[in-house]
C-alpha cells in the first residue's frame, strides 16, 4: 500500500484577508498634495466651503509655521469625527468643494503636528460651548497599525466667538501646522504663487461669498515682511457670443463655453481660460488641463486650438454638462468619453467661434505694430533729414504736391478731403517708443490758430490708431508712411510723389520673412522687429534718392536697391555680432590677430 508522507490536504474553497497599516496609509493618502502650499489651499477651499467671507494666513518662515484662519460656519465634534472616519469617501453635495474629504489629512507628512481649532456656527444645536482642538502628530500617526487612529481634542473654555474686535477671536475655525519639512522644494512658499492658485481656483466661490483672502509672510532671518488681500473679480473682458455643443446622446450633454475677451493691458492680453463641472464650484486652468493625465487632453485637440486657449487672449469659463468628472486630486479631469467629448466641444467652439477671433486679433495686433514701429523708423529719418548736410532729401520731401494737416492747424476754407485711414504725426525729438500726436515740438496749439505754421512738415504713420488727416494744396508738405498688401506688385515699396505717401508692401518675401520670424516668438522679437525699423529706415533714404535718378537708370537702380537689401539686413543683424563690436560701454575691444 502505497502512503503520502507529508502531504497536506487542499482545501476546496477558503478566503485570505488583507491587511492595511492604516497609519502608512494615511501618509501615502497625504502625498497626494505635493507641496505644502497644497495643503494650505485645500484649508482655503474648506473655509470658502464653510461660507467664510475672511480668510487670514500668517506664514513664519523662520519658525516653519503657518496659520490659517477663518470666519465661516465652523465645525462641530460630530461633524468633524465624520470628516476623519470618511477620509477617501465622498462626504459633501457635489456642489461643495471637499467632496472627496482628503484635505483633512492633506498636511501630516508635511509638518511634525498640526491643530484644528473650531467652534461651529449654532453652538446650541450641538450642545458645544467652547471651542474644540484636535491635535494630530505625524509620528504618532505614521506608526500607528490599528483600524482606527486616535485623534485627541481638548475643550478651550476660555476662548469665545465675536465679531467684534478685541472682544473675542474673529476666526471660528484655525489650522495650526507646526514645524513644516525644511525641504525646500515640499515645503517652498511663495507668496504671489498662493495668490495666483488661489484666485485661479477659487473665484466663483470667493466672488459667491463675497470673500476677502490675506496672506501674509515674515522672516526675521531673510529680512521677509509681505502681505497681500486681495478678493476675486468676476472677468472684466468684452462678453463673446455664448457657445453652447452639444455631446453624447441627451440633450443634457451639453458644454457651454461663457468666454471673453481679455482687455489689453500694455499691448498684451493675460487673460486664462478655466474648465469646470456644472455641479462643482472648483475650476482647473486651461494650462493645468493640457497637462492633466500625462497631456492625454492636449494630444486629442488640435495645435491651433491649443494655441488659442493659451494665448491669453480669451479669459472665462468652459462648463461641462455632460459625462467629463474632475479627477478626485482635482488636478485633472477623469480620463474617460467625457473627457473626449469635452476636447470635442472645444473642436467644435474654435472652429466656429475661435479661430475668427484669433485671426482679427493677429491682424489688429499688426496692424499697431506696423504703426508703433513705423513711428520710431519715421522719427529717426526724419531727424537725419533736418541736419544741414541732408538738405538734398529734405528737398524732395518738400517737392510733393499734397500735403496733410491734422487737428489744430490754420484752415482757410479751401482743404482737400478727410484721409479715410487715421494717422499718427511724430515728434522728430520724442524720447519715449510712443508717438505724439502732436508737430509742434511742445508749444501749446490753439484750437483756432489765426495763420499757418511756417515750414511746417509733417511725418505722418497711418494706421488704427490717431484721427483722419485733411489734405491740403498749400503748405505742410511731408512723409507718410503707409502699409499695404500690394497684390500682383513686386515692389517692396511705392513711392507716391503726389502725396507723399511711401507704401510699404508687407507682402514683399523681405517683410514678410521677417515678421514670421517675430511671430514664431511668443510675445515677438524684439531683434527682429528691429530689423523691420532699420528696412522701414534703408527703404525710405533709398526711395528718396531714388527721385533724383534719371529716368532711363530709373529701374536699374531700383532692382540694385532690392538685391542688395539681403545682404544689409544680414550685416544689421549679425555684423555687431560676428564682429564683436557689441561691447558694453566703456570696454575697449578686443584687439583681433590678423595672420
């Protein structure tokens, strides 16, 4: 007979079990906020949450504590032990920021304690007189293996709810985060970063509350003392058409975009797009969006709608009805059809709204910048032209046949037409990159003056901005410079003796190389616009020389003028360059070996 030696049974069916270091856990749940200036963000959201209209933080850097206090409705013990056993559970309505009441613990790896210090709002109804503090310790926590972590409180009898000042505490609810890590990346304040995140996320709730934030940083050691308040406005732009797309199968599938133009502030429009869901206050910028799910979002739109997005140039909200969650680490939108539908409905919004805006944008946008460089090239040739030693060209300027008077000048009834497109007159002496509207070198004009200007020249850039300009026959006879697409004309300019109006033609491959450049940087190039004055200031001389060319050597030298322009655009730009001549003031240059 044959006998197994050692051979266990197998059971048929059983059940294993998995334990948890609950302790470990809940650091490793705290990591889901990076930094600390995380965690005192998720504070922020649960006293906006808790109808707080005051938000305080007072951030020490030298001690590594931060203070974050408001004045909202406060929490209870009962409410509060609820937080703490439905940590990763969906404690709040949708509509309420802490849905998914991780920011409890979101500080306890980043600090060795902190305190939650809170009276709530009707002390009756819960039969709690004072104020309530629960401590938490790091160590404490970490180490501890069982189901559930003690967290111990101690009544504060001493302390009363007021709002008046100086009899009583103003704040119903404080976290105390002590000893923050000295990592400096984890732990890295910033002051204008914590404004930026907090208005760029919080606004619609702050703006529903009528909340006020304060922020403020000291350190003795760094010599540190700021402090910012600051409340969120709602979007100052010009409102665009609102865009409704529709998505999925339900009429309720819906993505409504509320945007708006952003005003141009110094030549530029900062303006951010958010995205957010019907039901959650909470919005995500359109940047962190894109960048959400390791770019998953930016890879299903196309590079221009991306563009668009982030130019600046729209500020406001996209709000998804539809099947598209925000991520619970609320740094990213659920990688699902919502979310594809959601870059569908921003397809389906440039397409239709977008891409005209941008293009009128872009056009208008060179259109000021034609005009503003125009100004600064016009001032620097009409300087050259009053020195003695030019008085040849500033002959031919005086040999046009219409000039143009702008508002200010002495009429006499027998003015030509209004200029259809306004104009700008420069300052041949003007400091500032900005065009005066006015040509008489800073002497006070009268309204009506009595007589003309003597010698008066004008030096005109047409553009969007400045007034329509009146042409006359008689006197105020100068330089205009004016940009156009000259369709089926090869010229890089056109002179117009009669008006003395010189014609840029930005269609011309020499312009038109050098403002694609500029535009392939983000904001332009400074250098290349550049360029563009010195060609604007080359073009001009040679035009005017080009008036005392005999007729038959006429076109001769002008393609000698437009074959050499390669080559003088080359040296303006590299010859200081290659050369080393451009030195800082007051260097000699270096002497160079010639073999």
């Amino acid at each position: 007979m044959n006998k197994t030696v050692g051979r266990t049974k197998t059971p048929a069916a059983g059940q294993s079990s998995i334990s948890v270091h609950h302790g470990r856990a809940i650091m490793l749940l705290a990591e889901r906020y990076h930094f600390l200036m995380d965690s005192i963000l998720e504070h922020y959201q649960n006293g906006l949450d808790a109808n707080a209209t005051y938000i305080e933080c007072l951030i020490d850097l030298d001690k590594r504590t931060v203070r974050i206090r408001d004045n909202g409705d406060g929490a209870s013990i009962s409410k509060f032990d609820r937080a703490l056993r439905q940590v990763c559970e969906t404690m709040k309505a949708e509509d309420k920021f802490g849905q998914f009441g991780l920011g409890v613990v979101s500080a306890t790896n980043k600090c060795e304690q902190f305190t939650f210090t809170s009276v709530p709002k009707a002390t009756a109804k819960d039969n709690q007189p004072s104020y309530i503090c629960w401590e938490f310790n790091q160590a404490y926590i970490a180490s501890h293996k069982g189901d559930n972590i003690p967290v111990n409180y101690t009544a504060l009898p001493d302390m009363r709810f007021s709002r008046k000042p100086g009899d009583g505490t103003w704040w119903r609810t404080e976290v105390y985060i002590r000893n923050y890590t000295k990592d400096s990346r984890i732990g890295r304040i910033d002051i204008n970063h914590l404004r930026t995140e907090t208005l760029g996320r919080y606004s619609t709730k702050m703006i529903h509350n009528n909340a006020k934030v304060s922020i403020q940083v000291k350190s003795k050691k760094k010599n540190i003392d700021e402090k910012v308040e600051f409340a969120a406005e709602s979007f100052q732009g010009k409102a665009l058409p609102k865009f409704q797309a529709n998505i999925g199968n339900s009429r309720r599938d819906v993505v409504t975009f509320r945007l708006f133009l952003a005003n141009s502030i110094g030549g530029r429009r900062s303006g951010t797009v958010y995205v957010t869901e019907h039901t959650n206050p909470y919005r995500l910028d359109i940047k962190s969006f894109l960048k959400g799910n390791a770019g998953s979002a930016a890879g299903l739109l196309s590079k221009e709608t991306v563009a668009a997005l982030l130019s600046g140039a729209f500020e406001g909200e996209i709000i998804a009805h539809s099947r598209a969650k925000l991520a619970e680490n609320r740094k990213e939108f659920v990688e699902n059809d919502g979310m594809v539908e959601l870059c569908e409905a921003m397809e389906d919004w440039y397409e239709n709204i977008g891409e005209g805006i941008i293009t009128e944008i872009a056009d208008s946008e060179t259109d000021n910048l034609y005009q503003t460089l125009g100004a600064r090239s016009l001032r620097v040739v009409s300087t050259m032209l009053e020195k003695p030693e030019f008085a040849t060209l500033k002959e031919i300027v005086k040999s046009f046949k219409v000039g143009n008077i702008g508002k200010g000048h002495y009429r006499d009834g027998q003015e030509g037409k209004q200029d259809d497109q306004p104009g700008i007159a420069v300052k041949k002496t003007a400091a500032s990159d900005q065009p005066s509207p006015s040509d008489t070198c800073g002497k006070p004009r009268k309204d009506h003056p009595e007589k003309t200007q003597p010698g008066h020249t004008p030096w005109v850039v047409k553009g969007k901005k400045g007034k329509p300009r009146t042409q006359v026959k008689h006197g105020s006879i100068g330089l205009t410079f004016q940009y156009d697409e000259l369709e089926g004309v090869n010229d890089l300019w056109e002179l117009d003796p009669v008006h003395g109006i010189l014609h840029f033609n930005v269609r011309h491959p020499h312009w038109s190389t050098l403002e694609d450049r500029s535009r392939s940087k983000a904001g332009g190039d400074t250098k290349i616009e550049a360029l563009l004055m010195k060609l604007q200031e080359y073009v001009a001389i040679q035009a005017l020389l080009l008036e005392t060319t005999p007729p038959e050597l006429r076109e001769a030298q002008e393609n000698f003028i437009l074959a050499s322009i390669p080559a003088n655009l080359f040296l303006m730009e590299h010859g200081d360059d290659i050369s080393g001549r451009k030195k800082k003031t007051g260097r000699k240059l270096r002497s160079t070996k010639i073999d």
